[in-house]
C-alpha cells in the first residue's frame, strides 16, 4: 500500500474522502508555483528580471507537475491493488489480504472485496462438502437399492414380484440421475474453469472422449453416433468441461433416439466461428419450447424413449459452460418425432 496514501488517511478532515485527497493534491500543485515565487520576491533570492521570473515559474511548474503527477499515481494504489487481487483470485485461486481499516471510498472498496472474496472462497469450500456428502452418503445406498431390485429379478418368482424388481431399478436410476446431475451442478466451479483454458485443444480429441463415454448407452439403444468434422480444428477452452458438454449433449439425444437411430455430431469453421452440431433422429420438440430447454428444472423435460428420467439440468449446464467459453449455443427442431439439433458456436 501507497505511504503517501497511508499518510494522507491521517489527515483529519480528508481521511474519509477520497476525492478530496485529489483535489487537496490538486490544490497545492497549482499553488507550488505562487509561492515559490512568492518567496523568491519577498526574500530577494533572485535580482529579478522579467525574463528570471519566468523562468523560475516555469521551473516551479514543472516540478508541481511532477510531484503532482506522483502523488496522484500513488493515490491510485488502492484501486491497483485491488484489481491485482480480484485477478490472482480468478486465475490462481490466491486470496487477497487487503487492509480493511481505511474509511475513505477507496478504503471501502478494498474491504468489500477483501470480505466479499473471503465469504466467496468459503461457499466454494462448502459447495465441495455438500457435494462430497452426497456422493458417499446418498450415491451408496440409491446403488444398493437398484442392486436389490436387480437380485430381485433374478429370483424365480410371481410376475408381480418382477414387476416390483423393475419398479425399484427404475426408481433408482432415476434417483440416481437427479443425484448426478445435481453433484455436476455443485461441482461446476466457473473461477476454477476460467483458470485452465487450453489454447489450441484438438476439438476432434474432446467429442471422441465424450463418445467414448457414453458408448455404453448408445450400443443398449443400438444408436450410431457418427462423426463429421472439419481437419485441425482447435479452441481454446477447459477439456474436461468441454467433454461434460458434449457428453451431455449425446446422453440426452440417445435418450430421446429410438432404437436402432442415428446421431450426428459435425464441426467446421465459419465466417472465423467454430460451428459444431448435435443432431439427433428422436422425439424432438414444439419450436416454442427451444428457448427454455436450457432452464434450470426446466418445464420442457419429459421421458426418454425407454422411460428414462430426466432431470432439466444437463441442457442448463452446457449452456452454462459454453457461455463461459464465450460461445452460445441454441436448440432446433421441427416438432414432434423430427428430432433435434443443438448448435455451438464458439470463438474462432
């Protein structure tokens, strides 16, 4: 912190206005000048001439204008500094230790920062608890209820007794997906993201591991995933965010795809945005519905074409993760069983 800053917060009647600090600074930078004449007349240091005064007020001037100019430098140290702690935070995770006794409007925003960061860095700490919590305490007992319907099945038995096998797998996978999608919800750490963009990362790499991991639920609907995209493209973006959009994106369009369907994902760069689709053959959607498919819980969400559940959160997280890519994506679709297409477009 500025020691011109810190001493001129002991002055009295200033110490609680910054802009009175500038125009305390202001004041006697245009003054330098008069007085320092003044004393040179009064004192006769100099045999004054016309031209000697001159040229002791245009030396005046410019070393007021120098001390002026410093000290005003000086006094923007609480805005420098606050501005080094907000990026330290976002891109290293570093928390500030700005002074929180100075009164003065600068002094303020130094402490609200400083709180605010703080009180930020704990509800991220606690978001990780709660998420830790769920996992172990309620992901265990949801696969072990599905684990008894599964024997359940497997016993010989009256058809109602199957019916209820089935019942209990199918309450749990439900559960289990909301769990999931909520667990993504509270992992989903925008400031932690921001800081490990990849410049140059091969799209090609991120879409086939986001194919590879839903490989298993496309070949249990017999659906094809097929993929088109354009040679070398790149983007500069988190990988691992970047596989949960699009794992997202295919997880719910097998979903909505009958057995034996297609899916298509394409890429190629356009007027300098990369434009990449995910299109399915499945149930669709009515065209008014596109614009809240990506709410939070939105009222859109519906069963899959084998009773599967959904939770309205996978679509509210892949836009949340392309716009933090500075991209945007958008839903299409003709209308009931034409299927439906979702489109990125991202920064070239």
């Amino acid at each position: 912190m500025s020691s011109i800053y810190q001493g001129l917060n002991n002055w009295p009647f200033i110490k609680k206005s910054y802009p009175a600090k500038f125009m305390v600074i202001a004041f006697i930078g245009i003054h330098i000048p008069l007085i320092i004449l003044s004393v040179c007349i009064v004192f006769e240091v100099f045999n004054f001439s016309k031209i000697s005064a001159v040229l002791v007020v245009l030396a005046a001037t410019l070393v007021a204008t120098i001390i002026a100019l410093y000290t005003f430098y000086q006094l923007l140290a609480p805005l420098q500094d606050s501005k080094k702690a907000l990026e330290n935070y976002l891109n290293n995770k570093t928390l500030p230790n700005l002074p929180v006794i100075y009164t003065d409007e600068a002094g303020i925003l130094m402490k609200e920062i400083q709180h605010t960061l703080t009180a930020l860095d704990t509800l991220i700490e606690e978001k990780k608890d709660v998420a830790a919590l769920l996992s172990h305490d309620l992901r265990t007992p949801l696969t072990q209820f599905v684990g008894l319907g599964q024997m359940i099945k497997r016993e010989e038995g009256s058809q109602r007794l199957q019916e209820m096998g089935d019942m209990m797998i199918k309450i749990g996978e439900q559960q289990l997906d909301f769990l999931n999608g909520i667990l993504e919800l509270l992992s989903h750490n925008e400031l932690e993201r921001a800081s490990s963009f990849t410049p140059n990362t091969p799209l090609a790499q991120v879409t086939t591991n986001a194919i590879n991991n839903v490989s298993q639920l496309a070949a249990a609907k017999d659906i094809h995933i097929h993929q088109s995209l354009a040679k070398d493209l790149t983007f500069t973006v988190n990988p691992e965010a970047f596989t949960q959009v699009f794992q997202n994106l295919l997880t719910n369009a097998i979903k909505f795809s009958h057995n034996g369907g297609n899916i298509y994902v394409n890429a190629s760069r356009q007027n300098g945005q990369l434009h990449i689709t995910v299109k399915d053959e499945g149930l669709g959607f009515a065209p008014e519905q596109a614009a809240i498919l990506f709410n939070r819980y939105t009222t859109a969400r519906k069963q899959g074409t084998a009773g599967e559940a959904s939770t309205g959160l996978g679509l509210y997280l892949v836009r949340k993760i392309v716009e933090q890519h500075n991209g945007n994506i958008q839903a299409f679709s003709n209308g009931a069983n034409t299927g439906a297409s979702f489109e990125i477009k991202m920064p070239g």
